[in-house]
C-alpha cells in the first residue's frame, strides 16, 4: 500500500515537473532578453517616441545634450538622475513614471533613454 503511494506521488511529481519547466524557462527568458535589449540599445526596446505628443510637449530628447537649453538649467540633468526614473544603472533604457500607463502595440510599456531628458526633470533624493 504504502509503495503505491510513494509510486503515485512520484508520477504525479514528475508530470507536474514536465509541465512546470517550460513554463519557467519561458518566464525566465522573457525578462533577461528584455534586460539584454536594455542594456544594448536595440531596436527592441519599446522606446517613447520623441515625436509622440506627450513627449512634444514635455521636450523629452532621447540625448540631452540635443535637449531645449532654454528649459534644461544644467548639463548633468539626465534622465537616469531624474526622480521619475526607475531604469537600473548601466542600462541605456528605463522606466519613466510619467510615461508609466504608455505601453507599445504588444503591450509593453515604453521606456526613456537614461541618457535622455525633459522640462519634468527633478533630482532624486540622496
Ligand atoms: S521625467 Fe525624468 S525620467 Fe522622465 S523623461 Fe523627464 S527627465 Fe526623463
């Protein structure tokens, strides 16, 4: 009795592992390929346009230096210093929390260039 238990346990372990695993490594690889576009710069990466409305009008410029000096008071503005930003350090493309809702035609959301800028930049807090 007690060996067709551990026999039935085992088999029901081993269907639940062969179904489990492709669906982990297919959670795992979405985000490090994502990461990876990130970090590169590739045209994967769902970017905010810079010719959208929203980023017209907030003169958001994916290179700062290209940015409105009228409203950009000081060369070390970037986005990657700016209290809105979310996007880890050493990768060239992050979250905005102004363009948070903002997803592409797949459903992912937008990211801004760290090396970017707009008139909402504020510094983060030390
Ligand atoms: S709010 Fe900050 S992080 Fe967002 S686009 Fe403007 S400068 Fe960049």
């Amino acid at each position: 009795m007690s060996n067709q238990v551990n026999r039935r346990l085992f088999v029901k372990l081993g269907i639940m592992g062969l179904t489990a695993a492709p669906l982990g490594k297919l959670l795992i690889d979405r985000p490090v390929q994502a990461a990876s576009a990130q970090r590169t710069g590739s045209k994967d990466v769902p970017k905010v346009d810079v010719n959208d409305t929203q980023a017209k009008a907030i003169y958001y410029a994916e290179d700062a230096t290209l940015a409105n000096g009228s409203f950009r008071k000081s060369d070390d503005q970037f986005c990657h210093n700016c209290h809105h930003y979310s996007g880890r350090e050493g990768v060239l493309w992050g979250p905005c929390a102004i363009f948070s809702y903002r997803v592409n035609k797949d459903n992912k959301s937008l990211l801004v260039s760290a090396n970017g800028w707009c008139r909402l930049w504020g510094p983060r807090s030390a």
